[in-house]
C-alpha cells in the first residue's frame, strides 16, 4: 500500500447552516480523506483545523482550489 501525505486546512469566517458539509465534499470530491479535525463555535464565528489525508497529486489540488469552499 502507498504511504500517504498529508496537509493541513485551516479556515475562520462566520458560522454558516451547511459549512461542515460543504468542507467535506470538497475535500472527498478531489479524492482525499479526513483524518483528523477540530472545529469551534465562538461569538458566531467559526474556526476549523483539519488534518487530510491522500496521495501527493489529490493534496495539490486542496490549496489550488480551496476558494470553491
């Protein structure tokens, strides 16, 4: 099995119906996981660190394309 790399996502904003979900997507639609995440809820803004998981050609496209979030 190949080893695989790994980023980290870091986002801030404000608290959104759905933002979890929308996070999720765009990181399964371009092939990689989740392998680990901390999310908070703070005064209506929120915060999430996410660990992803994937193969070197899928984790290029989290930075390139993070906007569409």
């Amino acid at each position: 099995m190949a080893e695989k790399d790994h980023v980290i996502l870091t986002a801030i904003g404000p608290d959104q119906i759905g933002l979890v979900e929308r996070i999720s997507k765009f990181i399964s639609s371009r092939g990689c996981n989740i392998d680990d995440s901390k999310m908070a809820v703070f005064c209506g803004e929120f915060a999430v660190i996410v660990l992803i998981s994937g193969d070197s050609s899928s984790l290029s496209k989290i930075p390139r394309e993070y906007h569409e979030i």
